[in-house]
C-alpha cells in the first residue's frame, strides 16, 4: 500500500483544493497560457534538427563540435535548472515566475537570432535554457492549481500532448521556415506567441499564496543540484566527443554523482530543502520517476533514430524527413486527451502498461519491416503509428500519475523532479544514439541494435509502472 505524505498543512491544503465550490472563473484560459509557453519550448527543440545544417553554412569557420554546443549548452542548463526553478516557483510565486521565464525565453531567442557567432549563440541558447527550465514547471504547477481535483488528469494529459504536437510540428515547420527565410528564423518564430503568453499571462493568471513562504530559499542544495544534474548531463553528451579525454568525462560524471549525493545528505538535514525527500516515500512517485528515466532513454532514441534513418537509409531530404516522421507525434494529442479522461476513471497504471505494450510493439515492427528501399506506406506509417499512440498513452500518464500525489505547495518543484529526470533520460537516449549510429557510413542492420533497446526499455517501464497505484477511491469502491 503507498506510503502518503501525510502533514498537517499539507493534509488541509489539499482538503481545500479537493472540496472546493466550483469556481466562476474557467480554468481553460490558464491551460492555454501555460500550454502556449510549453509548446514553444518543446518546438524550439525539435527544430533545430531542421536548422543545424544551415547553421553549418551560416558559419562557415566554426567546427562541427562547436556548433554541436548550440544544442548542447541548451541541454544540459535545462536539464540542471529544471528542479531549482521548481523550487523557486514554489517560494516565490508561480506567476510571477512563469512570466520570468517566458519573458527571458522570448529575449534569449531574439538573441539567438541576432548572433553573428558561435560564442554569441551559444552563450543565447544557455539564457534561452534558463527561462525554458523557469517557465516550464511553473506552467504545470498553475495548471494544476486552475483544475479542481477530479479534472487534473485531464489537464495534464492534454498538457503533455501540447508538447506531443509542438514535437510534431517542430521538424517540418523548422525545414520550411530556414529553407525560406533562414536558420534565424528557427529563433524568431518564438517572440510572437511568446509575446502574447506574456501578454495574456499578466492579465489573467493570479499567484495563489504559497504555503511555504517565509521560508529561505535553500541556495546550498540549488547550487549542489546545478553542479549535479549539469555535471552528469554534460558527461553523457560529450560521451562522442573528440575534444574530451576518457578521463575527463570519468571526472566530470564522478563530480556530478558526487554532488548529488551530496544533496541527498544536505536535503535530509536542511530546516527546508529545495527538495522535500518526503516525496519519494510515496511508492507511485518513486516508481514513476524510474519509468520516466527509462522511458525518456527510449522515446529520444526513438525519435533521433528517424531522422538517421530517413537520410542516410532512405536519403530522404531534411524536409521530406521532417514530414515523414509528422503522422507519429500527430496521434499523441488524441490519444492524450483520451488516456487523460480514462485515467479520470481508472487510475493511470493500466494505459501506462497498455502504452508500453503499444510502444514495445512499434520497436518490433520497426526492427523487422523496413528495409533498404523506401516503403513509407507499407513500411514505415503503420510502425509510426503505433509509436505515437504509445507515446500517447505512456508520457502523459507518467506525468499525470507523478503529480497525482503531490503535496499542493510542492507542485512545481514534485513536477520539476519528474521533467528533470526524464530529461536526463532524454540526454542519455541521444548519447546512446550516436554511440550506436555515428558511424559515417550505416548499414540497415546497424540498426538492429537500437530497435531491441527501443523494446527492451518499453518492457522495463512497464515493469517500472507495476506498482503505480492512481484509481480513484470512488472507481476503486465500484468495483
């Protein structure tokens, strides 16, 4: 049975929120101010794919391992901003950090646009991670503050699919865009939308008052955290790198481990942490944060295989790749919002097992079926299919059932705990990726090796997903 998270403040702040009247206010307008900010992010991400190699044309000096920092730099400062954001979205108001972190977003990506170097685009990209990492948890935390109790798996299904279809959209609309107006458009596209996020946002959202303030914002276990998650995310993508030594990455991954557990420690001494450890007493968060890594190595490897696959298999364009890889995150935003409404009734661990099963079925399809000579139809549109719907059903759900326990004045940061983990599986799903497939030249069979991962990782997150336990009570007594 979960062990609960069970304080006297938290116990009556969640009593509140659960029986509350209705409010007169709708919380459809938050959703859509969050949801416009997240969708920027997860698009800003996959497009790049798209414009990489105009960027190598753009600059003409710099080295393939300096431009690679455009997208690494980006990586690893969002990956070890996520949790302390959370936390300061937690202490310091959810608005009026969510508003922070869109405004920097939009700037840093003006920025990047305006950059007529490596250095100057690179130091953007790293400004640009950090009002990403802001915005991001403090997006969910509003929604699920908006959504009465019975409505959240809903809103945060359909969030996460936001993010499905901004993945979708990413890579097609990105070959359109810098094959018609360049590379710094890829950049430029975010201050419109980002613009009216920030515009709507100050008008209608509100800042609850938080239960935790007053209390200092833990500065030790933030900078402990940064050093951590950013130390180990870097280890991992400069895995390939020629310009750092084996023992340099050794180095770097032991000060990262390090520093972690060094946070743990200070966590369980400190009057009040950046991270309550209290939260991975609950079995269903514990376990769902394991299948969030798991299945974050899995979904990344997955969709940077496409594009290897398309062109150096198949020699499809960038922008016919972009579009063939389209159908697959399309299906994520129905099936989201369906799996959100089931999960209402039913708890989240039967579509995450489902989800797995769907996803494992993809990997087997795409390890037997295609071959060397194009056959989108027959061939690669079934497999893409079921990926997505497996996608569609698994990602949503993990974020749906990690915040389905949390504490209210923990939202941002219970949240933040989940998208960080999962986006260290996702740097370690890329670095695994080019370890299997950076050869100059591939072969189809080189492949085999990345569809059996892609399998095995599905069946380890479904293990992982065994002992989530989110039925409501009332569903659960029905039957």
């Amino acid at each position: 049975m979960d062990s609960t998270i069970r304080m006297s403040s938290t116990a009556s702040v969640e009593r509140k929120l659960a029986n509350a009247p209705p409010s007169n206010h709708s919380p459809w307008p938050v959703f859509w101010i969050a949801s416009t900010a997240v969708f920027l992010v997860s698009m800003d991400g996959t497009m790049l794919f798209a414009a990489f190699s105009a960027l190598r044309a753009g600059f003409p000096l710099a080295t393939a391992p300096d431009l690679s920092w455009v997208l690494n730099a980006y990586t690893v400062v969002y990956a070890a901003m996520l949790i302390p954001s959370g936390g300061l979205a937690d202490r310091h108001g959810r608005k009026k950090v969510f508003l922070a972190g869109v405004a920097l977003f939009v700037a840093s990506s003006v920025a990047c646009g305006l950059a007529v170097s490596v250095e100057w685009l690179v130091g953007a990209r790293a400004v640009q991670a950090v009002g990403a990492a802001l915005l991001t948890p403090a997006s969910l935390s509003l929604v699920l503050a908006a959504f009465p109790k019975n409505k959240r798996a809903v809103a945060v299904s359909l969030w996460s699919a936001v993010g499905g279809l901004a993945a979708a959209v990413g890579p097609s609309l990105g070959a359109l865009v810098v094959a018609s107006l360049g590379w710094q458009w890829a950049f430029y596209l975010n201050a419109p939308l980002g613009l009216f996020a920030l515009w709507r946002g100050a008008r209608v959202l509100s800042e609850a008052k938080q239960p935790s303030e007053g209390h200092p914002l833990d500065l030790i276990g933030m900078g402990l955290l940064i050093i951590g998650i950013g130390a180990l995310a870097l280890s991992i993508v400069q895995t390939e790198s020629p310009g750092w030594s084996r023992l340099e990455l050794q180095g770097m991954a032991g000060l990262g481990i390090s520093a972690i557990v060094g946070f743990v420690i200070w966590a369980r001494s400190a009057a009040a942490p950046l991270v309550d450890l209290d939260l991975f007493r609950n079995t269903t968060y514990r376990y769902v944060n394991l299948a969030s890594l798991s299945f974050g190595i899995a979904f990344s490897m997955m969709f940077f295989t496409f594009f290897f696959y398309m062109k150096s298999i198949w020699h499809y364009s960038l922008p016919l790749a972009g579009l063939a890889i389209t159908p697959g995150p399309l299906m994520v935003t129905p099936i989201a919002a369906l799996s959100g409404r089931l999960a209402s009734l039913y708890g989240h661990r039967p579509l995450l097992i489902a989800g797995c099963a769907v996803y494992a079925a993809s990997g087997v399809w795409f390890l037997i079926m295609p071959g060397t000579e194009p056959a989108y139809l027959t061939q690669w549109l079934p497999g893409a299919i079921l990926s997505g719907m497996g996608v569609g059903m698994v990602l949503p759900s993990l974020s749906g059932a990690a915040v389905s326990h949390l504490p209210a004045e923990h939202y941002a940061v219970g949240s933040a705990v989940n998208q960080a983990i999962r986006q260290i599986g996702s740097v370690m799903g890329v670095a695994f990726t080019v370890m299997l497939l950076g050869n100059a030249s591939l072969n189809r069979a080189d492949f085999d090796a990345v569809y059996l991962t892609h399998i095995g990782l599905a069946v380890l997150t479904a293990a992982f997903c065994l002992p989530v336990k989110t039925r409501p009570a009332m569903a659960a007594a029905k039957s």
